[in-house]
C-alpha cells in the first residue's frame, strides 16, 4: 500500500490491515468500535434532568417537612463537621477498592496491554459515572468498561469472562453479608431488631443467587464450540442455539475464575471488601455525626438491603436507593428522623462526590485510547 494512504489512515486514527479476510475485518472494526454513548432526544434529556431534580428536591426538601421530620432535619446544621470530614475520606477510599478490584482482574501478565494506575482510574472513575446517571442499573458502567477493554485489545470472550469474574467477587461479598447478618440478626446472634422481612428473607434470596452461580460452574466453558457440529446440521434454530451457549459459558468461566481468584487469595477479593466495607463506614460516620449509628448487623442489613433500589430504572438508583434504604432502616426500628438525615447525607458523599470526577475521567479516557488508537496506527 501507498504511504499516502498509510498515512491518511493513521490521521483518521483507523488500524491498517490487509483484507486477507474475515477475520482481520473483524479486528479492524473491533478497535474502531465507538466510545458507547446514549442516544437521546432533547425532550427525553430534559424530561430526565426535571425527573432527577424532582426526586432529589423531594428527598431533600419536602421529606424533612412530613411530621415527624421537620426538627431531626435541622440537626444537618449541627452536624459533627469532624464526622462528615470522616464519611468523605472513607468514600475516597471507597473508590480506591473499586479501582484495585478492577486492576486486579483486568490488569495481569496475560492481558493484550498492562493499564498504569492512572488508565485503570480513568476506566473505573468513568464507569462509576456512567452507572450514577444513566438508568440501566450499572449495565452504563460495565458497558464503558467493556468499550474500553475491547480498545485495549482484549478479546470479546476475555472481556466478557473477566466483567463476570469482577461482578461474582463485587457480589459475592454483597451476598454473603446478607446471609451471615441476616440470619445473625434473626437468630439472636447479633444485637438488633430482626423482622423476618428485612432478614430471613434477603438472606435466602442471597442463598439462592449463590447456589445459582455455583450451578452454573457445570457448564463447560467451551459449550459453545461442542455445539459447532449441532449447528452446523440443524439449521436456523441450531445455530442460534450456539450463539445463545456463550452467555452460560462466560458465566461459567467467569465464577470459576472468581473462585480461583479468591483461593490465591490475590488483591481483587481486599479490593471488594474495601469498595463494600468503607461504602458502608460511609453510612456510618453520616450516622455518627447527627447522632447515633445502629448495631453493626442492622447498619450492614439496612445498607444492603436498601442498595436492591439500585435494580429499579433509575438514573443512578436516585429515589429508589434513598427511598429503599430509609425504609431498611425504620423497618429495622431505627429512629425516621435519624434515617433520613444519615442515609440523604450517606447519599451526598457515595452518589455526588464521585460524578464530577467521573465525567472528567471520561473526557480523559476518550484521549488514552486515541493514544493507544494511534500508537498502533
């Protein structure tokens, strides 16, 4: 080929490659895939922005005036600033766990490219912010993460058997609080209220989920090339069936690596208890400084089971999280005046501090993989 059209290539930041074939058309469209944006109209962004808005003034406005309220409200004036200053630093390190889990599974001596410290905060920092403002119940974040691994030049496979390895030991922490302080609670183990509701329930739910991701460890992780020969001789329904195979495989391969990460017991598991653990040091300097804070069982109980608000269609889990968790913790016989200034306070710190930070490590991130775009071009 021509040096001119070499170089008109690079300065479009495309990848050159020969088309000797499919194969090679595939990874050339692979790194020119584009960042993942949200397509919306200008009446879909506004109506979403007064949404948001609307949610948060009545959390933080007209909620406090309900009976009841009003006077526990203006405690947040008197707020213990020493507290606060507390809740602010456990969430910096909150994010810190989250970019050591995700170095930890993406980065290894076996990934196409090692990331610096500073790329792998920019892909985090900017998942988290994707997830806080798009409504897709984090499936925003890990489809930027996943864009941005692809870009690297992690194979698609790689990619999606790594996102599985990092939710199972995000979640499985998630999951295993549910089950030894719900059933702690329940039981009389732990001091605390203990409604069946806000117990026994979670934890079986949490039971079932995990017995799931085990069961799912009996698929092979090859299933979908055994079925090659199937779908070769049975048709349109064969081969979709093939196609279909890769999610039960991906998940396969990624609970087991889950496991035998946390055998070696390797960064990524203290990077999951570090995200969790000072999420919920959070809640708890935000209690401490109006008042307070509940037992140990009842703070992680309220906390878990309000963060299930974060599945509902929200931006960000705004409204859902915040209603949810208040209702944990009154449920659980904490004072309703307390609940909502702590968790509205909790919320503040865990959902605003890092989407300024967020949407300046996507603006970052969009400039590291034209670097790397154009130091293969």
């Amino acid at each position: 080929m021509p040096d001119d059209v070499r170089l008109k290539q690079a300065r479009r930041g495309a990848d050159y490659a020969p088309p000797a074939g499919p194969l090679e058309r595939r990874e050339v469209s692979h790194h020119d895939e584009e960042m993942p944006r949200v397509q919306v109209t200008r009446r879909a962004l506004a109506l979403g922005v007064l949404f948001v808005l609307s949610i948060v003034a009545f959390l933080y406005f007209v909620l406090p005036q309900l009976t009841g309220f009003d006077k526990t409200w203006e405690r947040i004036e008197q707020g213990d600033p020493w507290w606060l200053g507390v809740a602010a630093a456990f969430a910096v390190a909150s994010f810190g766990g989250y970019v050591l889990l995700f170095r930890a599974i993406f980065d290894d001596p076996t990934s196409p490219r090692r990331l610096t410290a500073s790329e792998a905060y920019q892909i985090t920092m900017a998942a988290l912010a994707a997830t806080r403002l798009f409504a897709a119940a984090g499936a925003g974040g890990l489809a930027l993460q996943a864009w941005a691994m692809r870009r690297a030049g992690m194979p698609r496979r790689m990619v999606a058997d790594r996102t599985i390895t990092f939710l199972v030991l995000q979640y499985v922490i998630y999951m295993g609080a549910l089950i030894v302080f719900g059933l702690g609670l329940y039981w009389g183990v732990f001091p605390g209220s203990a409604p069946f509701a806000m117990t026994v329930v979670p934890a079986v739910f949490a039971m079932v989920a995990i017995a799931v991701a085990l069961l799912s460890t009996l698929t092979p992780t090859d299933l979908q090339r055994r079925l090659e020969g199937f779908a070769r001789r049975g048709g349109r329904v064969a081969r979709l069936a093939q196609r279909l195979a890769t999610v039960p495989a991906a998940l396969s391969a990624g609970v087991r690596d889950a496991i035998a990460h946390a055998r070696r017991r390797d960064p990524s598991t203290l990077g999951a208890l570090a995200y969790w653990g000072c999420n919920i040091a959070v809640l708890w300097a935000a209690f401490r400084a109006f008042g307070d804070s509940p037992t140990v069982a009842v703070l992680v109980m309220g906390y878990f089971v309000g963060m299930l608000g974060n599945l509902l269609p929200l931006p960000g889990g705004v409204g859902g999280v915040d209603g949810g968790m208040i209702g944990a913790f009154i449920a659980l016989g904490e004072p309703s005046g307390l609940v909502v200034v702590a968790v509205l306070t909790y919320r503040a710190f865990a959902f605003w501090l890092p989407t300024l930070p967020g949407l300046v490590a996507y603006f970052q991130l969009r400039r590291t993989v034209a670097r790397w775009q154009a130091a293969r071009a």
